[in-house]
C-alpha cells in the first residue's frame, strides 16, 4: 500500500482552454501557488482479486470516471493488470471554494507512482497528474509553480520558486455552498468554441505569463497580484460573452470583488482577489500585511493558507 499527501493550488495565472481535452493539454501558460493548511491523502492498494477500482472519497464507496480513466492509464503504463483499492480524503470542506481534484489527482500520481512501481521522474509525474486534471499538474510541485503549452511528454508543472521563499498569502472566503453547475472542462470547451474573446484571452494569457515571471524575478509581488486580479477577471469575461453565458459568480462573489478593491483603495492594502471556474472569491496579498488584512476582514468567514510544498508519500 503507497500513500501521499498533496495540496491544491491557486492560479495567479489562470489555465482556461486546452488544445487537447484527452491529455489536458493547455492553450495558455498559467503560473500557480501551492497552498498549505488544506490537504488531500490518497492511499493505492493494488488487489489481486477486485475486477474493477474500489474507489473511497472521505470514506464513502463512489463511482468516478475520471479516476477510472486515469488507473487505465496508469495500468497501461505499468503494463499491470490488477485493480485497486483507492482511499481519498479531503481535510477541506467543498466550502472553501477549491476543487479537489488538483490536489487529489497529485496525491494519486505520487501513490500510484509508488504501488505500481512506476519510476516517475518528477517531471513524468507531472505529467501523469496532468492526465487526471490539468491544474493537478501544479501541485505535483511545491511554491510557484509555472505550466506550459507543449505536447503530452512536455508540458508540465515545474517548480520556480520554493514555499520558503514566496511572501504571499491568501484568505479563501466561504462565500458559497452550491456546488458549480458545469465543469470548469465543459465550461473551456464552451468559450473556446463560442467566445469571440477567447483569441484574445489566450494572446494576453501568454503575454500575462511572461509579465508575472518578470515581476517574480524582480520580487514586485504587489505588481504580480495585480496581475493576477485582471488575469482571473479576464477569464471570466469570456465566460460572460460565450454563448450561452457562464455565469459562476453569485451577488456575494461581485461583493466580494467589491469590498477588496475598497479597502485596497481606501486603507491601501495591498490585497486582490482571484476567482476559479466557481463562485468563491481569493483573496490575494502578502505575508508582512496579515495582521492589517485579517482586521479588514474580520467580518467574513475565510480559510488562510500560505505557500505549501508539493504531493509526497507519507507512511
Ligand atoms: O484542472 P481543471 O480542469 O479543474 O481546471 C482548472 C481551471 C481553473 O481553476 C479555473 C484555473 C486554474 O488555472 O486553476
């Protein structure tokens, strides 16, 4: 039996719209942040006598394509068989706005990795993850974490700056419980094939991209998490104009977005926000201004994470 633990990961730079949906491969460098605090553990058993994945998610037996698809894969390439025991756990509730899938398909890459004797590079495990989700390849890696477009052996996360050396921080609210109504995939499909701005989401994408390592590399942090603010809000804006529209933000996501451009202005905080393929807001700011922010906001209801380090095994 192989376990591991992995982290999700935020955008600063967003992955919206993919040249091939089978291997998730992006249409647009995207740049993340590995998060602590919120944790998926996933142990793999291989079984000799199951003629199908038993699948466990925070305990209850569940049907999953995706996994499926994903120990076809693994199987395929460890040339194996035999079916497995699969136990996932979220120590984060969907309330927290962020989509296990990154985290849990990092956790299963490192384990399966492990059970099947695969002999990954980190690279190649990357790879593997990016198969299950495309943001999963992310979180393979700890810190900021960089993501191109290429083909299915070379485009992967990889890691340019370690947790340690990162001064971000980031409060996700619980703004919202609904689950999202289409998949961010479905949903990129969509705008790709409809958006008259999806040319040009993925012409800025790219120029965005190359504009955030430049800031890194020069540690303009304020800068790059006003980069960020304009990035997730142009993905949205192609979302509005696909036809029909994709509307994931509910009247408190926008009060949200509201509230912090406010007291960005008015207390001058440093602080953004961010939003996925959902309705919860991100808020984006650095570590030394933590004490000022949390008294910002010390109406709401949030989760604080800062930079947290890649999947591994754990015994
Ligand atoms: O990996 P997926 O298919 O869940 O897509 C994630 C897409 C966004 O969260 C909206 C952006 C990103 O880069 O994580």
């Amino acid at each position: 039996m192989a376990q591991a633990i992995a982290h999700p990961n935020l955008a600063l730079i967003k992955y919206w719209g993919k040249t091939d949906s089978h291997y998730n491969l992006p249409a647009t460098p995207s740049l993340s942040l590995t998060l602590n605090q919120l944790v998926t553990t996933t142990s793999v058993e291989l079984k000799s006598d199951l003629t199908y994945d038993q699948i466990f998610l925070n305990g209850k037996l569940v049907k999953d394509p995706k996994i499926e698809k994903f120990m076809n894969q693994v199987r395929f390439q460890a040339n194996q068989t035999a079916y497995a025991v699969i136990k996932t756990k979220n120590n984060f509730p969907t309330a927290a706005g962020y989509a296990s899938s990154a985290s849990g398909f990092a956790a299963l890459s490192v384990a399966c990795n492990q059970e099947f004797q695969l002999g990954l590079s980190p690279q190649e495990l990357a790879c593997l993850a990016r198969n299950g989700s495309g943001s999963a390849t992310r979180s393979v890696a700890g810190g900021l974490v960089a993501w191109q477009p290429g083909n299915r052996k070379n485009s992967f996360g990889y890691q340019i700056l370690p947790a340690s050396e990162v001064p971000l921080a980031v409060l996700s609210f619980k703004n919202n419980r609904k689950p999202k109504n289409i998949s961010s995939s479905k949903a990129m499909e969509a705008v790709r094939l409809t958006s008259p701005y999806y040319e040009a989401w993925v012409k800025t994408a790219t120029d965005d991209f190359q504009q955030a390592l430049s800031l890194i590399k020069n540690k303009k942090w304020q800068a790059l998490l006003a980069l960020a603010e304009n990035n997730a809000l142009k993905m949205h804006a192609t979302m509005l104009s696909a036809q029909p529209a994709i509307i994931y933000w509910e009247p408190q996501t926008l009060k949200l977005i509201k509230q912090i451009q406010q007291i960005r202005h008015d207390q001058k905080l440093p602080v953004y926000a961010t939003i996925d393929a959902g309705a919860n807001v991100k808020l984006l700011t650095l570590k030394t201004q933590l004490p000022l922010v949390k008294e910002a906001f010390h109406d709401q209801s949030y989760v604080l994470c800062l930079p947290g380090k890649g999947a591994e095994i754990i015994d």
